[in-house]
C-alpha cells in the first residue's frame, strides 16, 4: 500500500517523536558517584565504623622539610600542627564549639570564622557528608581529564554557602580533585590534586596530594595513618 507524501512525513514524525526521548542517556546521579568513591575506600559501613583518624604527613614550607599533623574525632573535632626538626612552631585546636591556636608561642583563642566549614560537619571523611542532602547539594556537571584519567565533575554546594568541584575517576571511583571556589568571578580556586591512594588498614586513602593555587602549592605525602587510636578528647583542647 502507498501512503500520500504528506502522510508519510507525518508517520515519520511521530515514530522520531516517540523514539528519540527513549534513546537520550540519563545523565549520572552525583550521589551514586559519590557512593561509589565510598565503596571504593572500604564501603559505608566500614568508614562510619572509624571514629578518629591521624596522620602525619611530610612536605616543604619555605624551603624546609616539616611535618603537618592532623587528628580528628567523630563528628567535627580536629587538631592541627607544623613540626619542624622536632619542635611545634603552629598548633590549632577545635573541640567542636571553640578554637584555640598559638600565636608566637602563646595559646590564645582562634577566629572561629577560620573553623566555619567544621560546625556543621557529621563525618570524618566528606564523602559521608556530601550525599546528605541536609547537608550538601549536588549537581552533576559532565565529564573531564584530570590529567590523563576520564572523570565525572560534580558541583557541590554546602547549606552555609561553600561551594566545591568534585572529579572522580570513572575507572577507580577514587576522587582525584577537590576544588573549592574561593572566588567564582576571579575564577579563583584552593585546589587539591590526589595524586595517589595506598591502602591503610583497609582504608583506601590518598598517600600523595598537591594542595594550593596557581600561585602556590605544596605536595604532601603520608608518613603515617593510623585509625581509631593514638587519639583521644584531650587532643582537642590545649
């Protein structure tokens, strides 16, 4: 049977009209990505099961080898030094409500403004944080080279306003940059590039990072990790 012309420019239209919305790919869910990373480091389960983490890390600071140590307890504790040839030139403390920090070799309370981002923390490890909606919103922005690795990018907004770009390799479902947008119109960013992941008593952890911007950076490497010991509630005060 032969349709007239108009009539079959009509079916032609409704058979593209009908088909092509079927055959567009849904676009990645951000916390399925998310999830992922989380599954890749251990599993859900086993990150919440971590209630403190330290780790001493090596790297350069004007030109001198140091060491930045770092404790954290469940939900949003945290203590940092410097270390230099055995001696402490910077310490900061926050107990979940106060800081203190050391000025010149004198404790005295820290602008709390500096510790804004921990507040509203619940985890240990952001990637607990980032798929709580309560917490954080996230959108998914498309693909991108890290260097040579295929990446998912993710836009994520904290409830308080922080706003970060997250790529995770599609291959290892590992983070591989973290940028926080300090600036969006002078398209400034405090970046950090995970450069490699060993696994730390069945953590999967970032044992080299580069932290800084384009006008400085520094590379980090993990001298030690440990979980859930050698850190204790009196760590967090002065």
């Amino acid at each position: 049977m032969k349709f007239p012309k108009t009539i079959s420019i009509l079916l032609l239209f409704t058979i593209f009209g009908t088909t092509l919305p079927a055959q567009e790919v849904a676009k990645p869910d951000p916390i399925a990505i998310v999830k992922n990373c989380i599954a890749a480091m251990g599993g859900e389960s086993f990150l919440r099961s971590i209630t403190t983490l330290y780790s001493n890390m090596k790297t350069e600071m004007e030109g001198r080898a140091v060491n930045y140590i770092t404790k954290e307890l469940l939900p949003n504790k945290g203590s940092f030094k410097i270390v230099y040839k055995g001696r402490t030139v910077f310490q900061n403390w926050f107990d979940g409500k106060t800081a203190f920090e050391t000025v010149n070799g004198e404790v005295k309370k820290a602008d709390l403004a500096e510790f804004k981002d921990k507040f509203d923390r619940k985890n240990i490890f952001n990637e607990l944080d980032w798929i709580m909606p309560e917490l954080w919103t996230l959108e998914f922005l498309g693909e991108e080279k890290v260097g040579e690795k295929d990446c998912y990018k993710i836009r994520a907004k904290r409830k308080s306003g922080l706003v970060q770009l997250l790529y995770f390799d599609k291959e290892s479902k590992l983070l591989l940059r973290d940028d926080k947008v300090e600036d969006i119109n002078k398209n400034s960013f405090a970046t950090t590039l995970y450069m490699a992941y060993k696994k730390y008593s069945g953590l999967t952890f970032a044992s080299e990072m580069k932290i800084g911007d384009k006008d400085s950076s520094q590379i980090l490497t993990v001298v030690e990790l440990k979980i859930n010991s050698d850190v204790s509630e009196a760590d967090f005060r002065p």
